[in-house]
C-alpha cells in the first residue's frame, strides 16, 4: 500500500485494512507497486501484474507496526452462513 500512496503515518493500519477487504471482496490479491523482480538476496515470490485470484475462503493478515511498541494485526475473511466463525 505505501508503494501506492506513500506512507499515511497514523492513518497507514487504516488504509491497509480497506485494501484487504477489497482484495477479499474483488478475490484478488494486488500486484506489488513498483517490484515486479525480487533481488538475488530475497527470493520470494510476487504478485504479478494483473494481480492473483484468491481462493475461496482465502483470509488476510494486515500488520501494522509503530514506533514505540504500537502494533496492531488483523485477519480479515469472508463470512459464510452455516459456517463456524471465532
């Protein structure tokens, strides 16, 4: 999200939790902004442009970390009726 917007300070954790559920609600996972090759050093894998299909029930972690011990993680996923949810 910060390759996109730069980086929003306080509102950062809020902006990247509504581009989680828009990634569940569209079942895409977003393109990395600006990396499209990872480095010699770093071999993970990217999302290609166009982004990736998510699969059904697919959940989302947002991290958000801040100065001074203020950290925050959410996990996001979509609601199925009859389904058991925590």
């Amino acid at each position: 999200c910060k390759g996109l917007i730069g980086h929003t300070l306080g509102g950062a954790g809020g902006l990247e939790a509504v581009a989680s559920v828009l990634s569940l609600e569209n079942q895409t996972a977003f393109p990395h902004a600006g990396a499209t090759e990872p480095g010699q050093d770093c071999p993970i894998s990217l999302t290609p442009e166009g982004g990736l299909e998510l699969p059904r029930g697919a959940v989302v972690l947002s991290n958000s970390f801040a100065f001074g011990g203020n950290n925050c993680a959410l996990i996001f996923g979509a609601f199925e009726e009859g389904q058991p949810h925590v």
